[in-house]
C-alpha cells in the first residue's frame, strides 16, 4: 500500500508565520526513503535567537508525527564548522527539500553544505576524536564498577553511552557522515572495515550479539581499548593520561593490558 504523499503546501501554511525565514524537509520523506511508521522532519528558520534548538511535536492529517525543529540559519552556518555537529549537519542539508524560502537563507545554507570537505576542518576532526575519546573513559569507569558489583543497570547504562560515543567519534575519524540517527551503527560499522578486533567489541556491545549484559559490558570495554589504539596518534599526553584512567579500569576486568604511552 502505498504512503500518503506529503502535503507540502499545508506543511507551509501550518509552519510559516511571520517570523518564520524558511522552511525545510529533512529525514527519510526527503531522503525518499520513508516507511509507513516514519515521521516528517522539519526545520524552521528563525531570525530569532532565542528560538533556536526548540522542538515541538505535532500530528499530521493522516495520523503521521511531524516534528519542527526552530533553528537560527547563522548557527547553523557555524556549527558546520564543527566535527560533531557537520557529521550530522552536512547531509541532512544536503538531502533537504527546501519548502519555502522567500529569501534564500536555506540555500545559502544547502549551498555551504554542498561545498563541506572534512580537509577544511581536518585538525578541529582530529581533535574532536581525541577529546571524546579520552571523555569516554568515564563510561568504561562505569562499566567496570557496574561489572564488580554486578549491575546490570549501570553496565548497560555506561554500554550505551560508550557505543553511540564512539560510533560518532569514529565517523567522524574515518570522514564519513550520518544522514541518519537509524543509521549510525551500520555507518561505523561499515566506515571501520578492516579493524575486525574493533568491529567485534562493537558488535556484542552495542547488541547485534545475543549476549547477557555483563558480556555486553565487557566488550565495551574492549571496544574502549581498540578505539585508543587506533586514535592515540591524534591525542596528546593530557588526552592520553584521561584515556588511561578508563583504560586501566578494562584492563583490570579484562585481564588485558591497555595502555597509551607518555612522552
């Protein structure tokens, strides 16, 4: 059975008001990869800065989610120019379907993204993979204690906040991007070919494996491990003194040894 087709025009007259710069379609209906549970993702300009980021959720006429996004058009020209917010950015704009944009604040914006390459920010991607690397040694801390006093609740808690971490984190390491939040797991997956030690601790930590949390919370940790191997050449000593915190905590449970050097 086939979709109901998007109203564009009642999307426009429910959205747009006085303030409003312009409207954008984003997601799967822009992708033209929608399925009969997806919802309709809009973004709408505003001049105003105190709007920006604000979320509302609404029912279309055929029963479907919509939800609006307000955003500021000159942060998000900014925010581009950060790794882990163009990882995401960039292809969403770039699959965009503009709706309305009397003034050209969108295309201005789908034309910036259109023209992003990863070498123009290349030492901010680096640094970003560092610093949430060496961030994540707090989960692998949780995971750990979570593993010696046997709850399930924080092991699970510090797996998922470990996984989708560093999936971003190596997306963004490997130059790749996320047109979809569906769609960040096989992305990583994919973009981390060749790395099969890490592709395996992803794997049975982020679930693809039906294992008991405890494994799930030890691959976590293995996956911490790989992960600093393959990014310490970017780290300098201080990132490499936070990584080992989390990294002498797996090493500890794993009865491996983990490790980065210091110069």
């Amino acid at each position: 059975m086939p979709l109901p087709a998007i109203d564009r025009d009642d999307l426009v007259a429910r959205y747009v008001d006085g303030r409003t710069l312009s409207l954008l379609l984003l997601g799967s209906h822009a992708r033209g990869d929608a399925g009969p549970l997806s919802d309709i993702d809009l973004n709408r300009h505003v001049a105003a800065p105190n709007d920006h980021g604000r979320l509302e959720c609404h029912v279309d006429a055929a029963g479907r989610l919509v939800t609006v996004k307000t955003m500021q058009p000159a942060r998000l020209a900014v925010a581009m120019g950060v790794p882990g917010k163009a990882v995401w950015q960039v292809p969403g704009l770039r699959n965009a379907v503009v709706l309305h944009d009397p003034g050209g604040s969108a295309a201005r914006l789908i034309n910036q993204a259109q023209n992003f390459a990863w070498a123009g920010i290349a030492q901010e991607a680096d640094r970003h993979v560092a610093s949430e690397t060496a961030q994540h040694a707090e989960e692998a801390l949780k995971i750990a204690s979570g593993i010696a006093a046997e709850r399930e609740a924080q092991v699970l808690y510090g797996v998922m906040g470990m996984v989708l971490g560093l999936a971003e984190a190596m997306v963004v390491h490997r130059r790749g991007f996320i047109d979809s939040e569906n769609r960040l797991l096989s992305i990583a997956l994919g973009l981390m070919a060749g790395e099969w030690d890490w592709q395996a601790a992803f794997r049975v930590a982020a679930g693809h494996e039906a294992v008991p949390p405890m494994e799930r919370g030890r691959a976590a940790l293995a996956l911490y491990g790989e992960t600093a191997r393959i990014v310490a050449p970017l780290m300098d000593d201080e990132s490499r003194r936070v990584a080992n915190v989390g990294l002498a905590a797996a090493s500890q449970v794993l009865n491996r040894s983990f490790g980065l050097p210091i110069s």
